[in-house]
C-alpha cells in the first residue's frame, strides 16, 4: 500500500510520478463530428485535452484536424484541434490557436463552473475504494482533483492538488512543491482503481500556481471541505 501512494521517483531529472486512487466514471465527453463515438476525456486544459476510448480502436493518425462537441453535465462546447500524439485506444489534442477559440474553452473552464461540479468522492456510500488514509477527495471529472491525506493519528498528512495543466503538492516534512502535469495513465492493480501520474516539477515554488490554488480554495464550499481544512491549506500554500 505503501508504495502507491509515496513519490515514486523517474529515471529523467526533474520528472516524478505519483500513483493516485481513480473514480470508474467520468461525466466530461467528447464526441466527434468524423464518427458516432463517445471519447472520455481524460485530462482537459486551456490548451487542449487528452481522451479515451473504451471499446475498440480510433481512426485518427498524428496532424489530424478534428472537430466535435465537449459534453459535461448539460453545459456543451463546440471545439476544434489537432491530434499531436495517438495511440490506438487514446489521442493528444491541442486546440485550435485562435482567439476565440481559447476564449470560449477559459469561460467553459472558468472556476465557478469547475467548483460547482466537484464531488465530495469520500462521502459516496458503496461500491467505491477508497484507501484508508484517504480523508478527502473532491473531484471535477478532468479539470480538478483535490486529495487529503491524514496520519494514523489523524492529522493532515499531504494535500494534493490537480487543477488544469497544474500540479501542487504539501507534505508534512517536506514542504511544498509545484509542477505542470505531463500524462496520466490507468495502472492495474488488483486492490484499487488507479493513475499513474507524471509531472514536471519546478526547480522553484511557482508563487503563481500556488495562487491558482490558493483561488481554488476559496471557491470551495463548506459542504466539500470544512472551514479548518481549508484555512489549514491556505496557511501551508502561503
């Protein structure tokens, strides 16, 4: 158990990986204009997305133009990009580099939406495996993810923070770190659902990811994470 939860260090300088608890369902969709399929959308930026498809093989090579609809939770977005990298079940999409195409994904994105569609995951009764020491973890299907961890004893061991391309974490004893997610993989395991996660880290605290998370925070309601949670995450991410 140990070992899914620790920093699990890469080969290449600067790059580390963590190994995360994943939710089985993911309500945030892409379908294309070329096909009838649905794609799960993995991971979601300002800058463009990673998707999966569950059953079968895509048709896309490398370069392809693609266009079609982002669905999440009745709000919908008509999108346009290109396939930087594929594999047979998954597609890398930058977006189109027009105006006002990254101003239509900033407002699909903005935090207000993001928040409202957070899920208090360690309140779901049945069915869901949630590691022991797991005290909290909200989730916005791609955009947003936060994890708390606490001691045997039950004080705040690690706070973890996935906010669009950002990555923030605080451990008691180490410090703060900040980084910019790369991928994320499913892993097989036979106890828990999960991804592997790999991030480029900062060689300095990025003081403007911190305040990324920091509004993040604050948009939080005390229905997700109580008052002295957030306060306790506030005070280590100043």
């Amino acid at each position: 158990m140990e070992r899914r939860f620790n920093l699990i260090k890469s080969d290449f300088e600067k790059h580390e990986k963590r190994v995360l608890p994943r939710f089985p369902f993911c309500y945030l969709t892409f379908k294309s204009e070329n096909t009838s399929r649905v794609y799960e959308i993995k991971d979601i930026s300002h800058t463009g997305m990673q998707l999966s498809l569950k059953d079968g093989n895509h048709d896309f090579k490398e370069d392809a133009a693609l266009r079609g609809h982002i669905h999440w939770l009745g709000k919908n977005l008509d999108i346009s990009g290109t396939v930087k990298w594929q594999t047979p079940h998954r597609l890398g999409v930058e977006f189109v580099k027009k105006r006002d195409v990254l101003e239509k994904v900033q407002t699909f994105l903005n935090i207000e939406e993001m928040v409202k569609r957070l899920k208090p995951l360690h309140k779901v009764d049945g069915g869901l495996e949630i590691p022991a020491r797991l005290k909290y973890w909200l989730r916005s299907d791609g955009p947003v993810e936060v994890f708390v961890w606490v001691h045997g004893h039950g004080e705040i061991a690690k706070c973890q923070f996935l906010f669009l391309e950002t990555f923030v974490e605080w451990e008691d004893g180490a410090g703060l770190k900040t980084g910019r997610i790369l991928s994320k993989r499913n892993v097989d395991s036979p106890l828990l659902t999960e991804d592997e996660w790999v991030f480029k880290m900062d060689q300095e605290i990025d003081v403007e990811k911190l305040e990324k998370v920091k509004t993040l925070i604050e948009h939080i309601t005390e229905d997700l994470l109580p008052s002295e949670v957030k306060t306790f995450m506030a005070r280590q991410l100043s």
